[in-house]
C-alpha cells in the first residue's frame, strides 16, 4: 500500500466561500489538489487532523465503517458537509501495528452505531475531494493528534518522525495506493487583531515552512524553535509528513500557496513520491 502523494492543506473555512483575493488562491488551489489526487486513482486517504476528538496522549484512530460531519464554524458553513466511509479493517490492522513502538490507539464513536462524528479540521481538506469524486471518496483513515500537542508540541517532534516512519513502512507492505492528507494551518499570529495576538515570529514561521518544501533541511529546524511563539495547529502533522518524507524518493516538491488571509498562515503544498 505504498504513499503515492502528500499534501498539506489548510482548514479554514474562508477557502470554501472566499470573499478576498488570498482566499480565492487558496480555493483554486485546493480545487486543483483534488483533481490531481483524483487522478493518481488512491485506494484509500490518510487524513491527520490537529482538531479531531482527541485524546490527552495517544495519536487516535477513527474506528467505524462510516463518518459524517460538517464545517460548521460559528454557526456557519453548515452546508459543507461530508458523509464518507472509513476505512474499518484497514485501521484496526494499522492500530495493531503502530500501537507496538507509538503511542497509537483507536477510538470508537457510539460504539459504533453511528457514523463518526466529524468537522472542519477533517471536513474542509476533504470537501472539495469530496466534490471531485461525486461524494463516493475512497475510504478513509483518520488520525487525531494528541493535545498535548499544545504544550508539548517542540518535545514530541523526535516521536513524531517515529511515527511517521512507522505509517509509511506500514503501507509499503502492500501494493495498494494511498494519498496522505495533513490537515493544519501555519502560524496563528499574524495580527495583533487575533485571538492569539502578533508575533513577529509568525511571518518566519511561514516562510521556513516554505523552504521547507522546497527541501532546504535548516527549514526544518527552524520550524521547531519558532512553533512555540508563532502557534501553528500543522506543527504536529507536518513534523510526522518529516518522517514519511525522510523515508521516501520525493520526485516533486510544490508550494502552490502561503498565504494569511486572516489572523493565521494557510499553506497548500504537494510532494510526489
């Protein structure tokens, strides 16, 4: 089941009713990201989302056959909805074989008699896949990042890389094809404005998130000094792409846009493998 293609995508609803410029970049691109994904022909997603049900210490992963949820972003964006199947058999192998060296587990939604309960972190990077496959996307794996992402996130980067060595030699052992998606914004610092309030580390953040991309190494650790100061929910899942991508033949690296329409940084970015 070899990783054929990952991408970073924000989750702010802004892209999926853009009223600016920035915002309407982000959409494109985020249209353009489901075409291509489309076209690779996946037999399954992979979704990282800092913003799922999450537990305190252990990276979950949705069990069930099937989820649902929507946008919704104070009281808006309720019409986004995304209704998916998830991929049963498949998670419940991947809980036992990463439970082994991670922090893994899985997590169960009413037992199982109704669909996962989801939203925006996993329903925005999905809608406009959504949309693409005519609403019948692949089934799908999720994956929560802990919270203690918030505190800890700098600490837990060696564990993260770990990890995400351990998600791509699980999917090497077969021959099906499989498309990783993390979920997450950049820096949450941009304007004094926000809820978070500015940080001049914010613009730096973004821009080594950048060359990060385009493959430049430093980026990569200067990603980890700035996280504590700029606030970015994609640390966590971007660090675990670090380890898929250490451990891959990345053939095309892509920045299509970076952009802080509102108070937090919004990056769509693609790696072909």
């Amino acid at each position: 089941m070899p990783i054929v293609s990952a991408y970073v995508l924000p989750h702010g609803a802004l892209v999926l009713d853009p009223k600016d410029e920035e915002s309407s970049r982000l959409s494109h691109a985020m249209k353009a990201v489901a075409k291509e994904i489309r076209s690779l022909n996946p037999d399954y997603i992979f979704l990282s989302t800092p913003h799922g049900i999450a537990n305190t210490h252990d990276f979950c992963l949705y069990q069930g056959n099937e989820a649902e949820g929507s946008a919704e972003w104070e009281d808006e964006y309720t019409d986004y909805r995304v209704s998916l199947r998830l991929a049963g058999d498949l998670t419940n192998d991947l809980i036992d074989s990463l439970s082994v060296n991670n922090s893994v587990s899985g997590i169960l939604c009413f037992g199982g008699s109704s669909p996962f309960q989801l939203r925006w972190g996993e329903v925005i990077p999905l809608w406009f896949l959504y949309k693409e496959y005519n609403e019948k996307l692949p089934p799908t794996c999720i994956l929560s990042q802990p919270s203690r992402r918030y505190t800890e996130a700098p600490q837990m980067v060696t564990e993260l890389k770990r990890l995400g060595k351990n998600i791509n030699r699980y999917f090497e052992r077969s021959e099906k094809r499989v498309v990783v998606i993390i979920s997450g914004d950049l820096a949450h610092t941009h304007q004094e404005t926000g809820p978070y309030g500015y940080s001049e580390d914010a613009e730096k953040f973004d821009a080594s998130f950048s060359r990060w991309v385009e493959g430049e190494s430093d980026a990569f650790f200067e990603m980890i000094s700035l996280t504590n100061t700029a606030l970015s929910c994609g640390f966590t899942g971007i660090m675990m792409l670090q380890g898929i991508l250490e451990d891959k033949e990345v053939k095309e690296r892509v920045l299509l846009e970076n952009l802080h329409p509102t108070y937090y940084g919004m990056p769509v970015a693609k790696f072909l493998f």
